[in-house]
C-alpha cells in the first residue's frame, strides 16, 4: 500500500504501518505526554495504544493462517488507524472455506479476551473485582472490552466485513455466488450509512465516518468483482490478448523504442531472441530512466528487465487475473509452446467484457422479438 512503511516480517508476511498510524501514534503519545501526570502513566498510556494494536495484527493473521490452509496465500498486512488490512490474494473459491476464513479474525480476538478473562479472575480477585466500565476500568479489563467490541462490531453484516463475508458465504451456499455477492453488498451500504448517522450524530466518533466510508466503496467494488468474475469464466487468456504490438530484439537501441513510445500507446515492450522467445522486457518507466543515464544508441540489452513472468495462451483469465495483480508491468507476454505469440493488458480485458456484454444483449433483445 502507497505510503507505507515496512516494521516486521512474520510467518512470511510482510507488515507495514500506514504514515496516517504513525501520525495517530505521534498524537497519541503527545497527548499521553500532555494530560499523564506522571511519565511511567504516560508510558502506560502508550503501551495500551501498542497492545491494542498488536491485538487488530493478531486479528489479521487469523484471516492469514485460515486462508493459508486452504491453500490462499498473502500479499501484505498494513496497519491503519482504523484497523488491519490484510491483502489476500485471492478469496477462497467455495463458501465454506471464505465462511471460515472470515470468522477465523474475530476468533483471535474471542481467544485474546478469554485469556485476558481467565487471567484477571485468577490473579485479580474474582469476578467482583471487575470493572466494566472502560472510562474505570484497569489496563487488561481495558483490552478485554476492547477486544469483545471488535468482536461484535466486526460480526456485523456490513459486508466487505468479516461479519458481511460470513453472510455472503451463508447466501453463496444456496444461491448463485453473484447473486449472493450483490445481496451482500447492498446490506453493507445500509450498514454504511447507519455508521455514518450514529457516528455523527450519536456516538460522536469520526472514526465510524471514515470506516462507513471504506464499508461503502468495498462492498461496491467487491461486487463488480464478483460479476467481473462471472463474466470472465471459461475465456482464455488467447481470446483476450492483444496480438498487434511492437516487440524488440536485445541489439534494438533505446532511440528506436523511443520511437514507439512516441508514435502510439504501448507501455510495455517484450524483447525476444531469434527463436521468438521472451527473453526480457522493458517498459515506458524503466526506459525513461534509461535514458537518464545512457544515450539513444545504447541496446536494449543493457537495460531490460530480466525478472518477468509469463502465461500460456491456454491459461485461464479469471486466475490470470490474480497475477496481473501482483504484476508490476501493465502488459504480460503470451506464450505458445514457449514463443511469444501476444499481450494481455487490463484494458483489452475491459473491451472484451464490453464486447461479449453487447452480444448478450442484441441476442436477448433478437429473443424478445
């Protein structure tokens, strides 16, 4: 995520804090610093603010650990200051498995309080002693009440929320996956627009503003997905590709590729030896940088990009798809029995869709008729 900084690696997952976490951190311990009367409070105070948030981490490697069981891996987790994100690189294909992997968050958080629980009544007096209150209530009350409202404000149906996927998981198990999906979605926009109301008019609390915000934008874009996904089913990565582009050769100088840049629209140039084989590639950004440093006559073969992937004309598009993500260039070489025979881009993707949802739509209007 843009505006990031990497603090850790854990179980092979990189964990970022967003700079707007950082600056939360920095207005916590000033605060902390200003009203604390004494310096070890203040330091309490802190150290509260880190445990929480170490508590929303734990949260997200719940989602983690069950995806990874089911065989989902994980790009990243950033910290903001309204909670976790962690970046799966896909959701689960059947129900059940999203179903498990969107409770298995909020267990974290059941596990973290009962221990929390189980330790107050042993060694702090009983259930008499405690204080449910969070304005009163001591240090670990603290983090159990905490941990028990992230329970249940993420149990709720606001769907792309752990509470809203386990919803679309219960409804894809008898409907159809778009169908469930758009239900789903509809629901979490409700849910959106109620956080806006009693955060601004009951609670007071701008931070529900802000998660109403991403609740309303998620659930929008998670159903496009999911239609996206509908309509790109059985299509090859052949039917999609584009098959007229410019490609070059390791001898080519950086004035010739310039030459292309300026006379069209290609971003990104495969490079390929005798045989037609990928052998590198380079794009607009890399060449502009290039050219910084060396002159129009320099070859290519000085400044490509060695580090690409490829795909089989064969392969599917929908799970093409989860590797352009993670794809730096906006164009992926295809390949026929190793030889490169086209490019996918988003944007040849977007017309086919346009395309096929034109045709279905004469064809159903030559039915009416």
């Amino acid at each position: 995520m843009p505006w990031s900084v990497k603090i850790a690696r854990i179980a092979g997952v990189n964990v970022y804090l967003h700079f707007t976490f950082l600056l939360l951190m920095l207005l916590v311990a000033l605060a902390e610093g200003g009203t604390a009367p004494t310096f070890f409070e203040a330091a309490v105070g802190i150290l509260f603010f880190v445990c929480l948030f170490t508590c929303v981490l734990a949260h997200e490697f719940g989602h983690i650990l069950m995806a990874r069981r089911f065989g989902v891996g994980t790009r990243d987790v950033t910290l903001l200051p309204i909670g976790g994100v962690a970046r799966l690189e896909k959701m689960p294909d059947r129900p059940r498995d999203e179903f498990w992997v969107a409770l298995a968050g909020p267990a974290v958080n059941v596990v973290i309080a009962g221990v929390l629980l189980v330790g107050v009544l042993i060694f702090g007096g009983g259930w008499s002693g405690l204080v449910w209150d969070l304005e009163e209530a001591g240090f670990v009350e603290s983090l159990i009440l905490i941990n028990t409202a992230m329970i249940l404000f993420n149990l709720l149906p606001a769907f792309p929320m752990d509470g809203g996927r386990v919803l679309r998981a219960m409804l894809a198990s008898r409907m159809d996956f778009v169908r469930a999906t758009q239900i789903a979605a509809r629901l979490g926009r409700v849910m959106a627009v109620l956080f806006v109301v009693v955060g601004v008019f009951w609670l007071k609390n701008p931070f529900l503003f802000f998660i109403a915000l991403v609740v309303w934008f998620g659930a929008g874009q998670e159903a496009n997905y999911a239609i996206l996904k509908s309509q790109l089913k059985g299509i090859t990565v052949k039917q999609a590709m584009i098959t007229e582009f410019h490609q070059a050769t390791p001898e080519d100088s950086l004035g010739k590729i310039a030459e292309w840049v300026l006379a069209g629209t290609q971003t990104d140039y495969p490079i390929v030896n005798d045989s037609g084989q990928v052998i590198g590639i380079l794009g607009t950004n890399e060449l502009f940088e290039a050219l910084k440093r060396h002159d129009l006559w320099t070859s290519v073969r000085d400044v490509m990009k060695r580090d690409f992937v490829t795909l089989e004309s064969s392969f599917l598009l929908e799970p093409a798809l989860n590797l352009y993500q993670r794809y730096p260039h906006n164009m992926i070489p295809v390949v026929e029995n190793g030889v490169l025979t086209g490019m996918l881009t988003m944007d040849n993707v977007a017309e086919l869709i346009k395309i096929r949802q034109a045709l279905n739509r004469r064809l159903a209007y030559a039915k009416l008729r």
